[in-house]
C-alpha cells in the first residue's frame, strides 16, 4: 500500500447511472479537499445497464470543469481501491436514515480494516429521493418523456438510458 496522501479523497460508487444528486456529492466534496478520485466499481450482485467503462465516460464529461477530480475504475473491494491510491477518506453520500444506516456499519469495517476515515455529506434536497434504481425503473417500464427524466440525470445520461432499456416499439 503505498502512503497516505494528504487532502486525497475516494467517492466511490457504481453510478448507474450518474444522477444529478452523483454530481452534487462530486462539486461539494471538490471544495473540500484538494484531490477527488471518483472511483467507478462494479458489483457482481447487481445488473449494470452501463459497462464501468461507460459509467466512467459519462462521469468524466460532467465533471471535465473540476480540475482537482479525476475519474478511475476498480474493481474488487473499495477499501482495497482507496488504499491503493493513499486516500485519506472515502466521502459517501446519504439520503435519509436508512442510507445512513447501511453507511454506518461499512464506514466502521473500512477504518476498523483499512483505516480509512469516511465523510458522510447530506445529499441537496431537491436530490434527496433520487435512486439510479428507481430511475432505470421508470425508463424501463414507464411512459415518459425524456426532457422531465433530466431532472434526475443529465439530459445525455437520460438519452443513453431511454436507448440502452426502452423496448423498441
């Protein structure tokens, strides 16, 4: 593992697909330390719509006016990322308290294990119901126009998503 660098952050995630609640997290916690690495994982108990590499397109054009942030995927355990990369702290995102719960107990095993610290930043209200889940769900199975679902995501991410899941008529 190689040293800790100082003011270096991880905010990890799948980001299937990047929200615009993703990208609130992201501007914030670029504020706060000098360098932002988000890293794109993937998760082998889930489905992706997205390849890693795709998910790490779509996060790099929207934050490319971040000069302090960079874009990586990984896979295997995220502490095991963020060491390798000598982050200090993992910053994670939370919605409501049952986010924060599940949060919590990863948060605790990853200093415990890895000792790395986690920040938690409160998700912007008009960010705070929003679900890469619930929005591949609406795509997937409701009828919609595109331009509403930018609310969520960004307009190009909304346009990707209606092509990689809407059935074709």
């Amino acid at each position: 593992m190689q040293g800790k660098t100082p003011n270096l952050a991880v905010f990890p995630g799948m980001f299937d697909p990047v929200t615009h609640g993703h990208l609130d997290i992201i501007r914030r916690a670029a504020k706060l330390w000098k360098k932002l690495i988000v890293g794109v994982g993937d998760n082998p108990l889930k489905e992706e719509v997205f390849t890693q590499e795709e998910r790490k397109e779509m996060l790099i054009t929207h934050t490319k006016d971040l000069a302090n942030v960079c874009v990586e995927t990984y896979s295997g355990l995220t502490i095991e990322f963020a060491r390798s990369v000598g982050a200090q702290v993992m910053v994670r995102g939370i919605r409501d308290n049952v986010d924060l719960h599940a949060e919590l107990e990863i948060a605790t095993t990853n200093l415990i294990v890895g000792g790395i610290e986690t920040a938690f930043l409160m998700t912007s209200g008009q960010h705070v119901l929003t679900s890469s889940t619930l929005i591949k769900q609406i795509v997937e199975i409701g009828q919609y126009n595109t331009e509403p679902l930018a609310k969520l995501v960004p307009l190009d991410v909304a346009k990707r998503l209606e092509d990689r899941l809407r059935p074709r008529a």
